[in-house]
C-alpha cells in the first residue's frame, strides 16, 4: 500500500494592497493635503494682521504722546500762570476747529474729539501736526476722548464736583485698514493743588 500523500500548500504571501485599501489611502492622503493648504492660506492671510496691528499701535501711542505733552490747563486760564484765575476751566471752548493744523491747540481739551477722519473733507489717514497726510496711514483711523469727569478717581486723587479737576483720562483709539482697533489710555494730572 502506497502512503498517502497529503499536499500541503505553504501559504502564499501577499505583495501589494487592495482596491479598497488603496482608496482608502487615497482618501486620507486628500483629505490631509487640504487640510494642510488650507491652514497654510489662512497662516498667509493672517500674516499681515500683527503687522497692521503694530502700526495701528505705533499711531496710537504716537497720538496719546502728543495729546500727554499738552498742557492740562488751557493758556489762558491757567492759574499756575497768572495768580488772579482762581477757578480755571480746564476745557473752555476748544481750538480744534476742526482742522488738521494742530499747532493751535495748546491743552489736553483741544483734543477731545479729534478723529483723523472727520476733518474738513479732507482724505482720511493720519496726519500730522501741520496737517500733512503720512505715507502709509491714509487707511488708518485716530479717535482721541478726554475725560474729565467728576468721579474719575487716579489713586488718591479725585475730581470732585464744584471743583477744578485734577485728573484727565486720555483714551486713543487706533483702527487698521482691517478695521482692528487698539486702544491705549494714559492719564494726566494736574499740579495745581488749589482748585478745591
């Protein structure tokens, strides 16, 4: 009797990949490269914005220097000047006629209200003292508040009603050409103790 002879087969090894799996590696390699490109067009777009915000804040900072250095009396009425004002109005009728030319304004009041772009139909932008627009700023906007609120409180330091005040809060307000803002507030004091 001859034995029997079983044939075993080896199992074959597999080269290569399915249909399936090499859609399905198509589909996730896609769908990663969009993702991946998308990201990278929004990176490049946004890129811009922390230029603009540097600048808007370079022209905000600039601005609130400017209305800092300015008297917290008005000229004409102040009384560490001339010893006969003994109530001054710190805010009397502004100079900022609404021009550009700022070489007038002698107080921090006159620049309560300024926007760079409401000005004698002039091109919106920054501007400086005399009037000159800046290269480069036609598309960015300057806001200037000056409060001088009674209430407002700095430290010890108050307004109080009936009395001259002694505190101004300077809020400036800067916009990109995006429309992003930025806002600094300063405060300036007044030295004259004998207004109250």
């Amino acid at each position: 009797m001859q034995p029997k002879v079983i044939n075993v087969q080896q199992p074959r090894t597999e080269h290569g990949v399915t249909l399936i799996e090499l859609v399905i590696a198509i589909v996730v390699i896609g769908i990663t490269a969009t993702a991946i490109l998308q990201s990278l067009g929004f990176l490049t777009v946004s890129n811009v914005d922390p230029m603009l915000r540097s600048q808007a804040n370079l022209v905000a900072q600039s601005t609130l220097s400017e209305v800092m250095s300015q008297s917290f009396f008005d000229g004409d009425d102040d009384p560490r000047i001339d010893d006969t004002v003994t109530s001054p109005n710190i805010c009397p009728s502004a100079e900022s006629d609404g021009s550009y030319d700022r070489r007038l304004w002698d107080n921090l009041c006159d620049y309560n209200g300024f926007d760079s772009n409401n000005d004698d139909g002039l091109a919106p932008g920054i501007r400086d003292r005399l009037g000159n627009a800046l290269p480069g700023l036609s598309s960015y906007r300057v806001q200037v508040d000056v409060d001088t609120s009674t209430g407002l409180t700095l430290g010890t330091l108050s307004n109080t009603a009936g009395c001259t005040p002694r505190i101004a809060r300077i809020t400036v307000t800067a916009s990109d050409p995006r429309g992003q803002t930025v806002q600094l507030t300063g405060y300036r004091t007044s030295y004259w103790d004998e207004g109250c």
